[in-house]
C-alpha cells in the first residue's frame, strides 16, 4: 500500500534549528542520523538523498540515514564532529540557503534557486555524485543508478508511468512532470516546490503537500493533499497555464487555474506557476492550522467558520470556502472587474463599497475595512489579513497582535519573516515551504521578483516590465 511520508508538524525549528548527529555501528555499515530541534525523526537512504533532480524544499532539516556498505565499525564522528558527546552537522542541509557547492552536505548549491540541493547520480562518501542518473527503459546494474530510484529486469522502470520523472532525458517541457525540460533533462526547479506527479521523498518539498511513497521505494511521486470543501484550483507553487512555454507577452487573465488568481513567471526560472497570495491563505491554498486560513480563528472576520480541511492523518489541508460572508483576505471581484468573483467580502458588498482592493501582486482581497491609500504610511502598524489593507506595503506575522499580522513600514530584509516574495525587499526571495503560513526573506538571486520594487525593467527576472516602480505586468 502507498504511504506518504509525514513532516514534521512544527516548521518554526525546520528553517533555523541547529542539527546534531551521531553514528551507529548498525548490521553492515554505519547508520548516520541527523536531528534538528522539536523535529520528529524521518528517516532517509541515501539514495533517497540522491535520485531525481535537484529538490528545493525537502525537509532539510528532518533526518537523512546513510548506509555504508563495508566492515562492521563504530566511527566516532562521521558527520564531521568533535569526538566526544553529540558531533554537529558541519554543513549545510538540503533545503537550505547557500553560497557555494562547498557549504551544502550533498555537495550541490543549486545556483538557480540559491538552495542546497540533491543531484542525480550516487552517494560517494555522504556526498552526492555529479553523475547523471539513468533514464527509465536504460540498461542499469541496481536501483540506484536510476531516475525512478527502480531497476527492474536489467533496465530502469518508470516511477510515473504517465510523464518522465526529473533526472530523466527529454526533449519537450510536455514530456516532464515537472513540465520544464532543462537542457535535454527533466528538471525539479521550475517552481519553488516539486510539481504533482514528479518524485519526491516528503511532504515538505511537495506543492501539493503530499509525498506518496509505495513501502520499500527510494522515492514516491508528489500529489495534492485531498480535502473536503476546497476547490479545485491549483496551488501556490503549482506550474500554471503554458507554463514553462511562457516567452513574455500578456499573462493569463484573472490568474488563469490558479487559487490566488496569481499566474506570474517564478523569478529564477522565468516558468509560470500559481503565486504565493500574501497574508492569510484563501480558499484552496494548502493550510497547517485552521487559524492560517483567511477567515480563520485568530484572524479578522473569523465569523465565517473557514477552516483548514484535512483527511485522516496528514499534517497539511486546504482552506475551504467557509460558510457566511467572504473575510478579509478572500478572493474577491473589483468594482470594475469581475473575473468570476465573490462580490460579498464580510466588510460590505463590494458593488456598493470600496471592500476590494489589490495586494502586493495585484491580486484582489477583501478588505478588513475601506481603507483611504492617498498615503500609505498611515497604515503602518495596522492590524490586517493581507498587504492589500496595508496598500501594498508587507503585511507580515507580528505574535501577540490581535489579528496576528500588522502593516510593515518598508519591505522584509534577509531573514525576515514573508509571506511572500513581493513582501521581501528588491532580489531577495521569499522561501516558504508548502502549506506554511510564513517564511523568510532570503539573500540576494540577482533580480527583483514579481511584486518587488524597481528602476527599470533590467532589475526584474527575466525580461519582466517594470510598472510604476514595481515587477510585473498590469493584468487587471
């Protein structure tokens, strides 16, 4: 039976914490262990920590078990620690941010996105090889030298029978799962998480927040968490409309699929995928706790009951539609412009009120009350759901606030804490992991991402206009 691979229910310590290791004299090799702070044990092979592209948010600071094949022996520091007591992790975990190849404990700083990250190929001294892995149908000696993590009869076995998984050749974005064929190769980093059916190893690293794992796999395919009340749009990180075809020119009305409305090219990429909505999270968008939904508890107009809808035991849901008036923070139509909205935000029907304003992308959001923008600093300090009650300045978690979150004065530096990039000061990204209410601000990927302040349209990603100082093209 498939099995998904549970993170960890806590992800304040999953950015920040510090991770110890020990090593283990187990059966034939040595069992690595590494632990981050509060983080519940997830154990993964090495070749789990190898096979498929390069993975973005992985649960890096969850536990990786390498095996060694050789001499029963008892090695007092093998992740680079001091002998004696509990040895530290002496580089950095996959996932996180890093300068060069050198800083990361697999060897690989992904200079696309600024991450540690895994690599195709195999595990050489708790390093990750350079070497490609093997495509599927391709002659190979054992599960580890393939993409799929399968070796079956001689040759590698497609994981996902429907699309060719990363790692894999190709010639078109169509053939990918990931949908962006990279230099002849199936590649993982289209978005800031791994697309739905595209292989992964847990559910952090996952857009749809579900990694489903067959028993035994080295690694299982990515999916949407199910969940009673949600829409069917597609989430934050997903690749949306042409996708990795997107060659500039006009953006998909209304935001295409997308659950935020939002269908913008992902910064370091250029592929277009479904945007991160600032503040709360509307409906469809991947939740932790009920109170991470616009309209939750602890949020403003918690009246309308929204919650974050989970089946079984999964850690990760979606918001759903609740059951009154749209809160602060809902999608909702402009006064101009439909774009097949709700027009009933909790503050006042938006045909007779000014309740529906555009957020730090652009994107239209009930208002937690008309607000006057002539100038904006007047609202600094303001309790809100998302930038739009701020008028476009960050609208950022703040603990102990009434509604959890207040206008910031001016954008979110290095290690600050976004909601999404748009909140984060010119060429800094903000890194959140699915279903997560917040992230930090990281350092600089050479460009202004959509929603980010800029001069000219040379300080935006990938040839993106610059409109009245911000990225992005005007599309309502």
């Amino acid at each position: 039976m498939p099995s998904h691979r549970a993170e960890p229910a806590t992800l304040a310590s999953f950015w920040s914490a510090p991770i110890a290791c020990e090593t283990l004299a187990i059966g034939v090799g040595v069992h690595r262990r590494g632990r981050g702070c509060d983080l519940d044990l997830l154990e993964e092979s090495c070749r789990r920590e190898t096979m498929g592209a390069s993975t973005h948010l992985d649960g890096a600071s969850a536990n990786m078990k390498h095996y060694l094949i050789g001499v029963l022996i008892l090695v007092g520091a093998a992740c680079g620690g001091k002998s004696g007591g509990t040895p530290t992790l002496e580089c950095t975990a996959t996932g996180i941010t890093c300068a060069v190849n050198e800083d990361c404990c697999t060897g690989n700083c992904d200079t696309l996105v600024g991450l540690c990250a895994r690599v195709p190929g195999s595990c050489v001294d708790f390093k990750c090889s350079g070497d490609q892995c093997t495509s599927d149908t391709e002659a190979c000696g054992g599960d580890s030298e393939c993409c799929s993590g399968i070796c079956s009869g001689g040759a590698c076995a497609p994981l996902n029978p429907a699309c060719r998984t990363s790692g894999n050749t190709c010639a078109t974005n169509g053939e990918c799962c990931s949908k962006f064929c990279n230099g002849g190769t199936c590649s993982n980093s289209p978005s800031f998480c791994v697309q739905t059916g595209d292989t992964c190893t847990t559910d952090v690293e996952c857009c749809g927040g579900l990694c489903s794992i067959a028993d035994g796999a080295a690694l299982g395919l990515c999916a949407i968490v199910p969940s009673n009340g949600a829409t069917g749009c597609a989430g934050a990180g997903e690749v949306c409309d042409v996708g990795a075809d997107y060659a500039g020119g006009p953006l998909p009305t209304c935001g295409g699929e997308c659950c935020s409305r939002a269908c913008f090219p992902f910064g370091p990429s250029g592929v277009l995928v479904c945007q991160p909505p600032s503040g709360c999270k509307p409906t469809g968008e991947l939740c932790r706790e009920d109170a991470d939904c616009c309209g939750g508890p602890g949020q403003p107009d918690s009246t309308s009951n929204v919650t974050c809808e989970k089946v079984g035991t999964n850690p990760i849901g979606r918001c759903n539609n609740g059951n009154s008036c749209s809160p602060a923070g809902a999608i909702c139509r402009l006064q101009t412009i439909e774009c097949n909205a709700n027009a009933n935000c909790c503050a006042g029907n938006v045909i007779n009120f000014d309740t529906c304003a555009q957020d730090n992308l652009g994107i239209p959001r009930c208002l937690t009350a008309e607000v006057d923008c002539t100038d904006p600093s007047t609202q600094v300090g303001m309790s809100c759901a998302t930038s739009a009650d701020c008028c476009g300045l960050p609208c950022t978690p703040v603990p102990g606030q009434e509604f959890q979150s207040v206008c910031g004065a001016v954008c979110v530096p290095t290690d600050g804490t976004c909601t999404n990039s748009a909140d984060c000061c010119a060429g800094l990204p903000c890194t959140i992991a699915p279903g997560a209410p917040s992230g930090t601000c990281g350092t600089p990927q050479g460009c202004a991402d959509y929603g980010q302040t800029c001069n000219t349209a040379t300080d935006c990603c990938n040839g993106q206009p610059c409109n009245s100082g911000k990225c992005g093209t005007v599309i309502l």
